[in-house]
C-alpha cells in the first residue's frame, strides 16, 4: 500500500450514514484510518439513534449528533452546526453519503479538507472529490475505506471487519424481560426496514423456533416497535406448549440494549436488514435470509456467518415488495435449509 503522508490531517470529522447496517459497516473505515494514522482522532457526525453502535466501537473519539431527521435539508440548522464545530479544529472530513445535504456541514465549519465521492453536483463543496469506479470497489466496506486513503493508493487486500465491543451486564434486563437464565438462545430477527420483500415468511420463522425449542432452547425475537405485530404472529404458530419459551421483545428494548441482548445470543437468524450486521459484527452465530436482495454489496461481515438463499427466475429484484405476488424467492427457501446452516455453525 502507498503511505500516507505525513502532513495528513490527524482530526477527523465523519460524516456518517443513516441506517444501522451501514453505520456497522462505517467501522472498516474507522478501522483502517487508526491503523494507518494511529494518532487520528475520530468524530462522527450521525443521528442520535447511532450512539449506541459508536459507542461500541473502541476507534471512535466522539459522537456528534445531527439533529435534522433523514432527508431534510434544514439549511440554516446545518449552518448553525457547521459554526458550532469551527472550533473542533478539524482538517479533514470524509463523508460517506453520496447526498449534497451531507456535504453542507463539513463546508459551513471550514474543515480544510472535505472527502468524498462524486454525487448529486457537490462541486465546491467538496475539494477532495472523488469518482466511483463500482468495479474497483463493488463492496459498501470498500467505498467507504478507500475515501480514508489517498486516490492513488490500493486498498489493504483484507479489510478489518466491524468488530463491536461489549461489555454491559444484561442481567436486570434480562430479569425485567422474564427471560431465561438457563437455556441456550436462538435471537430471529424477522424485520427489515426496507420493505416486505427482505422478510422471510413468519411460518417458516416459526418452524425454525419450534425446532431449537424442542432441542431445549429460548428463542428472542427481536426488533423495533415496528416489528412487534410479525414477531406476534411467529410466537402464534407455534405450538401452545412451546410458547412459553419464545419472548416477543420487539420494542421493548432500545438499540443499545438490543445490541447487549444479541451479543449473549448462542445463534441468530436473520432477515437483510440492521440487525443482522450488528450480529455479525458481535461475532454471532449468523445466518442470513436473502431473497429480494443480495449480498454482494453488502453481505454480513463476520467469521461465523451462512448466507442462505434460492435461486429464482425473477431474482434478485431489489424492489420493496414483490412485483410479481408470490414472492418465492422467500417463500420456497425452506425452513430445514435454516436449521441445517444452525448446525453448521455450531461444529
């Protein structure tokens, strides 16, 4: 790899993502910017909701909250922020959101240098541009580390994976939530933000539950208030005399806490979604459902992971819902090929 050179900038601001698979992703390049600028201190400027994963990551100085919501321009509040950080003494910025909105801020507090790739006409804004080639770096962990480099230089050819560190004690939480203390943990994560199409069918959620209960296990399904009504439906398929073992904590936690819940979990299962990069970055025993989409842009980073999909016509479409109505990318990807990536997992 090409050094970077020593007259770099050693405060760095970075302009974070807005969801929570991405902003795991973020850490491969906090990661790579302390290895090669051991000296760096690094901020990021993120919604509130993200502390809990900056948090967790060792590499990060400080969070800096942005306060306007996800798409909203608020000119005058980035102004405001922009003069609020003047003082941080900040010589670089990287932002990794295409958007001009994320571009603001970094311009308005004067931060010398501002990194980032080409998108949505940023010119003056940025003075540190740089254009895409998606061939060179196909992956989202790519992007995003190469704009902590120079343009000249080559990537390391492994990438660090996001790595969160815990270390809470879950056991008041656990006791709140009546969970119990004994049994081995199957966490499902049967959400997924992005759309009905990135969600497995709740019967086959169930089948998987049923399965491990029997083998003695608890299962946790987990995920926003959002996803309580799916979670229901899971623990409603299963047999009566199992339910007792199954907890619907969708929105009973905070992310903070669903972070520190998951890190205990002894296997997960989970949709394309938020959730599944916290539980790879965790070192979980992941596997992953795909069916609308892919992973290769974005696939679950950990050492213990099986991505399981089928292979359709129609596939994969990367819409919300399915444009056809049958959604067989999801629905024909049987339960046992699940349980059979579980056991693999646990050799």
């Amino acid at each position: 790899m090409n050094p970077i050179p020593e007259t770099l900038p050693q405060q760095i601001l970075i302009v974070g993502p807005s969801w929570v698979g991405d902003m795991v992703m973020a850490q491969t390049l906090f990661k790579l910017l302390k290895s090669e600028r051991p000296d760096c201190a690094i901020d990021v400027l993120a919604p509130a909701w993200s502390r809990p994963l900056l948090e967790r990551m060792p590499e990060v100085r400080a969070a800096v909250d942005m306060p306007l919501g996800h798409g909203k321009l608020g000119l005058g509040e980035r102004r405001r922020l922009g003069k609020a950080l003047r003082g941080g003494g900040y010589r670089q910025a990287i932002l990794l959101p295409n958007s001009l909105k994320s571009a603001l801020v970094p311009w308005f507090a004067g931060i010398p240098r501002r990194t980032g790739w080409r998108g949505e006409l940023r010119y003056g804004l940025l003075n540190d541009l740089r254009v895409l080639d998606k061939e060179r770096y196909p992956l989202m962990i790519q992007r995003f580390a190469a704009l902590g480099l120079e343009k000249s230089a080559a990537l390391p050819q492994d990438l660090p994976y996001p790595k969160l560190e815990v270390g809470t004690d879950t056991g008041e939480l656990r006791g709140r939530l009546s969970l119990d203390a004994e049994r081995p943990v199957l966490a499902l994560c049967p959400g997924a933000e992005f759309g009905p199409s990135k969600r497995w069918p709740e019967q086959h959620y169930a089948a998987v539950a049923e399965e491990r209960i029997g083998r003695g296990w608890q299962v946790w399904l987990m995920g926003s208030a959002n996803d309580r009504a799916v979670c229901e439906q899971i623990v409603e398929q299963l047999p009566d005399e199992t339910r007792q073992w199954a907890f619907n904590l969708a929105g009973e936690t905070d992310l903070a806490q669903a972070i520190d819940l998951l890190a205990e979990a002894d296997g997960v299962v989970s949709n394309d979604s938020g959730l599944m990069h916290v539980a790879a970055a965790l070192g979980r025993p992941l596997v992953a459902v795909y069916g609308s989409t892919s992973p290769g842009f974005t696939p679950p980073l950990g050492e213990r992971v099986r991505v399981v999909s089928i292979e359709v016509e129609c596939g994969p479409c990367f819409q919300r819902e399915c444009p056809l109505g049958h959604h067989k990318c999801m629905t024909q990807l049987m339960p046992d090929r699940v349980v059979s990536a579980l056991d693999q997992l646990a050799t």
